[in-house]
C-alpha cells in the first residue's frame, strides 16, 4: 500500500481481503484531507470509506481466486471540483459470478446482469446476508451529488445523481467486452 499525497489515493492492488484493511486506511487518510476541499464532514469520511470497503470486499468474494483488482482516487481541483474514485479488477465479470447462483443468468442481457447485481439481496455467493456490496455502494452514494459507472461485460450503466436527488439513468453497449468489473464514482463538491 503506498503513500497517499495531497488530494490522491494512490494506485493501490487488492489480491485478497487481508489486503482490504490497508487499502481502507490510505482510503481513510486521503479521504481526510480530500473531504474537507470538497466541503463535506467527518461523517462522509465514514461513508464513503465504507462504500471503498464493500467494492474492495465485493473484488475478493467474486472476482475470483486468480483476479487482482485496483484501487485510486483523484482530487480534480479545478472547474467544478471533485473526486474521482474507480476500483477495477481482471476477474469474472459481473455475469459469471452471479451463474454461481442464478443459472438464468446466462439468459440475460448485460444490462439486466447490472441490474440485478444493483439489487438488494443478489449475491453470485450463495447464504446468509449476501447481494448488500452493490447495493450499499449505491445508497451510500445516493446521499451524494455526483455519477457512478458500472462496467462488465460489454455494457456500462451511467447513473447520474443530481442536486435534488433526481436519478438520471443510461445504459451504453460497446463492441469490446471487458474481463472483471469497472467501478467509477465522481463526487462533487457541495455549494
């Protein structure tokens, strides 16, 4: 795990869930310094490290035992400022983990694979309180101005999260499918 600078969180790679706890505190410490140049408080350091935690954890439950995932996050100082904040990983994508548990999931189309990935409850790993990762990360960010793309498959869901909470949602399908999952988060900073 590297050191953070002002305003970065640096390219960080997440093998396994022992590597979590210390992707978690640079998060943390980057997150202090960044939150408080986008206005936000004490509070949303703890949020937003839980939203880094679940998309860490969510690389180690269903990437795959073979996949590496990353982590990195960028103060954009200038404009309308903002954080940048993308996890990626090399593994089986959003459609291959949840075959674990649901067969039909061969049948749908990738938007429908995002879909249910985003809902409460769908997990690719089957028992106790599972399908939450996802799930979270889009009501913890729901409390925040700003957009998420979610990329698996050849698919990327856009959804933009406006000032007064409107949800503006699109779905892009592309020529080139993509190996893993990609997750990018822009927060703005608050008026």
């Amino acid at each position: 795990v590297g050191e953070g600078r002002k305003g970065v969180i640096p390219l960080t790679t997440i093998q396994s869930s022992r590597d979590v706890r210390g992707v978690i505190e640079v998060v943390c410490d980057g997150l202090r310094v960044t939150l408080d140049r986008l206005r936000y408080g004490g509070r949303d350091v703890g949020n937003l490290s839980l939203v880094v935690s679940e998309a860490c954890l969510n690389i180690c439950d269903h990437a795959g035992p073979e996949a590496v995932g990353v982590v990195a996050a960028q103060l954009v100082p200038t404009g309308p400022v903002h954080l940048v904040l993308g996890l990626a990983d090399d593994g089986c994508g959003l459609r291959e983990s949840l075959l674990r548990a649901y067969p039909e999931a061969s049948r749908w189309s990738d938007e429908e694979v995002i879909r249910q990935a985003l809902t409460k409850g769908v997990s690719g790993v089957a028992g106790g309180e599972r399908g939450l990762g996802l799930a979270t990360i889009v009501g913890q960010l729901s409390r925040y101005r700003g957009t998420l793309h979610l990329r698996s498959g050849r698919t990327r869901l856009r959804r933009q999260i406006g000032p007064t909470g409107q949800i503006e949602e699109d779905f892009f399908v592309t020529d080139v499918e993509v190996p893993g999952t990609m997750l990018s988060m822009t927060l703005f900073a608050r008026e």
